[in-house]
C-alpha cells in the first residue's frame, strides 16, 4: 500500500497536520522537524498528491510543448532542454505533435487547456493565432520558439537565420566558391528568407551575385523535399559547385540524389546542411551544417515561461519579451575547395 501523511505522522510521533504542514513548506514548523519528516516521508516512499498540490498552488506543475513533427530529430535536444531546465522547479512536461495543421493544434490547445497546464511551449513555425487567442482566453502563457511571426506573441525566441546565412556564404567563398546555390523551404517564409537573405546579402557584399534560377524553393523540409530540389537544380548547367540548404534533413536528401545522379560530395558539389541534428555527423560525407543551439533553445524558453509563472500574479501588465540567439558553422567533410579538373 501506498504511504499516507497519517503513516508519516505515526512513524515520527507528530499529527498528521504537522506533516502536511512541514511537507508544504508552512513556515510555522521548525526547520529541524520539516527535514525530520522529510527524511522520513523519502525513506517510505511517501510521493505526494500531484492533485492536492494544485488545489494550493492553483497550479497544475505540468508545461505543454507543441512540436510539429514528433519524428523530427531537430525537436529532441530543444525539449530536452526545456524538461532539464523545468524539473528543477517541480514542473512537469506533456508533448503534443500538430503536423502543422490548424485543426489538430485546436484540439491541442483545448487537451491542454482541460489538463489545467501552467503553460505552454510552441516549438513550430506556424501556429493559428486563433489558438494563440484560446491560451490567452484560458489565462495560459505560452512562448513561440522559431515562429514565423514571433512579434504576434508577448514571449518569443528565434535564432539569428540572417547571420547564419552570411557566416555560411562567407566560409564558400573563402574555399573558392562562385557558383553558389540555395535549396529553400517556400512554407516556412520568415526563416526561410532570412536564411535566404543573409547568403545573398554576404554574396553580395564582396560582389558575388547569385543566379535567380539556382535559388530553388521546395514545399517542405523533408529529406524527400531535399532529392526533388537537387534534382531540379541538376537540370540546370553549369552546375553549382556549392548548395546551402534550408535545414540537415534537405541537405541528406540532396546528397542522397547527387551520389544517385553518380556525382561526388564534395569533390563536384559541396554541401551545407543547418539545424545540426544527430544524424548530421553520421552520414557519409558528414556534412557540414550550421548548429543551432537547440538545447540552449529549449533552456531560454523554459526560463523565459517560468519567469512569468513566477512574476505574473504581481503584475498589473502582461510581460512582453522577445529574444535572438545564434550558433556557430561546423564544418565537417561535406565541404571543399572546388575541384579542379585537369582534362
């Protein structure tokens, strides 16, 4: 049988409200006699009520996160982020996946909502404003992590695309690059323009102008959206000796279709991948990727929420905050000088 407070209270010969007072933090019991009943709640496995907490508190200890596509490897290390950083507060974490779909995300918000969730943590790049507005109308706050339109939400953070794209721009051309092409995602517009932008904008800066016809736009991020991408790129000749793909997931596609296509990574095109997901490392030629600090992410967010859970019932406004974090190039095997054929 499980232990009761009434067990606790018999093993250390105190009433049982003693020790729902000195399990509750209630400041009229003596520090000695809290660690004393402490002590022995934890040695009789005594765990408490999740429940008879929040009855409390009026809170529920549980965080929601809302990621697009629970099979993509690039949502791993932000939630585990989050989890390490909200357990050491007592909170938490329930997963939901929205596969991007309105509708879903609705019956997400609604699941949460029943669930009584503290708040919640949007991890797509897109989600309903309508579904933003329900949260609210439940008093929930939430944070947008690399959303399309994170000036739409009172808390947000994103990663710095547009630098990222000219740090990976810049390190093409100091390997010899000029013909340099991009392979983008036309359904994430925000981050994929800026990704976008930020190559162009560094290309440009030393005088380098990039073909309209070698910027390639997919409807999608998949692996698979990555092989239809460079097969259409390889219709186009000459070809580009470098590609800079929207995430890791295209970049495996692409490479998969090139080494179909019988060409060589990176002695005839190199590649670059972003996100730095784990399988980066591990395909062959490992590619080359720009790492987004995805576990730091996942910690920035959950500080950014547990703040408001912790100042928000003093305040008389609604706290706003919106912040940037950048990672760094990590160049692999996937990149090289381009090659320079002797016959």
């Amino acid at each position: 049988m499980k232990p009761t407070i009434k067990d606790i209270a018999k093993e250390a010969g105190v009433s049982h409200t003693t020790v729902s007072r000195a399990l509750n933090g209630n400041p009229t019991i003596s520090p000695g006699m809290v660690s004393r009943i402490r002590e022995i709640a934890e040695t009789m496995g005594y765990l408490g009520s999740a429940t008879a907490r929040g009855l409390k508190t009026k809170r529920s200890q549980v965080i929601g996160v809302v990621v697009s596509r629970i099979d993509n490897p690039y949502f791993g290390e932000i939630i585990q982020g989050i989890e390490e950083t909200i357990i050491c507060h007592g909170f938490s974490l329930v997963i939901a996946s929205s596969n991007r779909d309105p509708i879903k995300e609705k019956t997400i918000v609604h699941a949460f909502a029943r669930q009584t969730v503290d708040g919640v943590i949007i991890c797509t790049s897109s989600f309903a404003e309508e579904n933003s507005t329900i949260l609210s109308q439940f008093e929930i706050p939430s944070v947008v992590v690399n959303n399309e339109t994170p000036e739409k939400h009172e808390l947000s953070l994103k990663h710095d695309d547009l630098s990222a794209g000219g740090q990976v721009a810049r390190y093409l051309m100091e390997l010899g690059h000029k013909r340099l092409a991009y392979i983008g995602d036309a359904t994430a517009a925000r981050i994929n323009n800026e990704r976008q932008q930020g190559f162009i904008d560094e290309l440009n800066l030393f005088g380098k102008c990039i073909e309209p016809q070698i910027i390639i736009h997919s409807l999608g991020r998949q692996i698979e959206n990555g092989e239809e991408a460079m097969m259409r790129l390889l219709e186009i000749k000459p070809h580009p000796t470098a590609v800079f793909c929207f995430n890791d997931l295209m970049a495996i596609g692409a490479i998969k279709k090139l080494k179909d296509q019988n060409l060589r990574v990176p002695e005839d095109i190199s590649i670059v991948g972003f996100d730095n997901i784990p399988y980066s490392a591990y395909i062959s030629p490992a590619l080359t990727t720009f790492n987004q600090p995805k576990y730091t992410m996942g910690q920035e967010a959950a500080g950014m929420l547990l703040h408001v859970l912790e100042t928000r019932p003093n305040q008389k406004q609604n706290y706003t905050s919106h912040k940037s974090i950048l990672g760094k190039l990590l160049i692999r095997e996937s990149t090289a000088a381009p090659y320079i054929r002797t016959n």
